[in-house]
C-alpha cells in the first residue's frame, strides 16, 4: 500500500520505530523527576536519614524501647544563622524523660550530632 516496487515493506515500521524511540528519549531527557540541586538538603531527606539513624539508636539500646512505642510527635526545622544553616530532627515521646531526642545535619547533610536538649 505505501511501499513502492522495489521499497524494502519494513521500511515504514522502521521509521514509526525511529519517532516513537525518538520521542521517548526526548521526553526523559526534559524531565528531572522533581530533583533538587545538587548540594541543597531538604527537610525530607533530613527526616530520612534521622529515621534511620533513630532506629539505629533503639536497635542499639542507645535509646530504650520505650522512644518506639510512645513516640509521639517528630519536627523537622532549620535553624542558626544563614551562613550555616542546621536542620534539626527532633523525635518527641509522649511520657518519659527526657522527653526529646534531637538529630542536626549541616547545610550539606552530614550528620553533625544528637541529643537530648537540642542545644
């Protein structure tokens, strides 16, 4: 139907394929996949890795059982000054002293020290 006498007939599929390869790559290439910067740490992979690290913790028995099991609020926020920016992940049980456990990042994300007093 489209080929002509002497056309090799997988000539047009052969092309179709061409466009359709071609647009997908073009698609993956424009999309970022909701990326940040290199180098920016947010507040989402803060509260990633202080999970881990607080699990790590009770696995440990450097924190009781109890900070599991009546864990009762968590925050994450940044705070010193511009230049040196800490984000801070704060895990607060519902009863039991010390009430808080504190987890800093640098700027970068490096882990930079924990405690109870968030000071």
């Amino acid at each position: 139907m489209f080929s002509k006498k002497g056309k090799n007939p997988n000539y047009h599929i052969a092309i179709c394929f061409l466009f359709i390869v071609l647009f997908i790559s073009a698609s993956l290439v424009y999309s970022h996949g909701g990326k940040h910067a290199p180098g920016e740490f947010t507040h989402l992979q803060a509260l990633k890795k202080a999970t881990e690290l607080y699990d790590q913790l009770i696995e440990k028995g450097k924190l009781d059982q109890s900070w599991e099991n009546k864990l009762s609020q968590v925050d994450v926020f940044k705070r010193g000054p511009e230049d040196k920016n800490e984000i801070v992940v704060s895990f607060q049980r519902a009863s039991g002293d010390p009430k808080n456990v504190y987890i800093f990042f640098d700027a970068g994300g490096k882990y930079a020290g924990s405690n109870f007093t968030g000071e």
